[in-house]
C-alpha cells in the first residue's frame, strides 16, 4: 500500500485497494468533472535563475500548500508538472458538488499562495499565482480558443 500511495493519489490508493479489482476501476467511462489547472506565475524566469536545490524548496513548499487544500476539498491531485498542478473533482471518487468545491478550493489556493509570496518576495522571488479567462481568439482563418491570466495587481 505504501508504495502504491507514492505512485498515485491517496484516495486513488485506497480506492484500488478496497474495490480488490484494478482493472474495472481503470476501464473507461464517462462521467461529469470539473478540472481545476493551475501555475506559478513567474516561475520559468525564477527557475532559470535561481540555484536548484532553491527551486526545490519553493515548489516543495507550494506543493505542500496547494496539497492540504486539494484532500480537504475532495480533489484528486491528476498531477503535478513543476509548478502546474491538475485537480479533478468527482472521479474517480463520486464528489457532491464538485463544481462549487473545485471554485471554493481555487479562491483558498489564490488566498494560501498571496500568503507564500510575500515570503518568497521577502527572499527576492517575484512569483506569484493568478486566475485565467479562458475565451476565443481569431488567428487568422479559423477560430482557436485561448487563456490569458489575470493576475492580482
């Protein structure tokens, strides 16, 4: 189990675990989640410029933030790809009112990393974490959707 719980969510663990058959838990099927994606701003410029083992304590300590709140939420952590983290709410744990709990835990996550950059800023990292607004763009002859952060002045 421990070693399983280091490869995959705890819930995730624990789900294979009790249901004794891996393979109907991996099947495909459909069901309605909410994602959450989220990112450092900043953090390629910092991680370009900053000592490894520097970078390895400020992502050890947004990890270790964002975490807590991803369990308290409900949240399955899908993955986490230096400073991007992907959250899905109600799979494969069913989760009542993932949609409301996913914006909830978002909002707490904004408020948690405010906290952490006043800190980092303290130690000179201009790292910071905003929301997105997600629309369509015009390139040229075809419509392609987009993100463009919106950061907290």
């Amino acid at each position: 189990m421990g070693r399983l719980r280091r490869f995959l969510p705890a819930q995730v663990a624990d789900l294979i675990v009790a249901a004794g058959n891996v393979d109907a838990l991996l099947q495909s099927h459909r069901r309605e989640v909410t994602v959450v994606f989220c990112d450092l701003r900043g953090f390629t410029a910092f991680a370009e410029t900053t000592e490894p083992e520097e970078v390895t304590t400020v992502l050890s300590e947004y990890h270790s933030c964002l975490g807590e709140l991803i369990i308290r939420y409900g949240g399955t952590l899908e993955r986490f790809v230096g400073d991007g983290l992907l959250v899905v709410f109600n799979d494969p744990l069913p989760c009542v009112d993932h949609t409301e709990k996913a914006v909830l835990m978002a909002a707490e996550m904004r408020d948690a990393i405010d906290e952490h950059s006043d800190r980092w800023r303290e130690r000179g990292y201009l790292l910071g974490f905003g929301m997105a607004s997600l629309g369509a763009t015009q390139p040229s002859d075809r419509l392609a959707s987009t993100s463009a952060r919106i950061t907290r002045s």
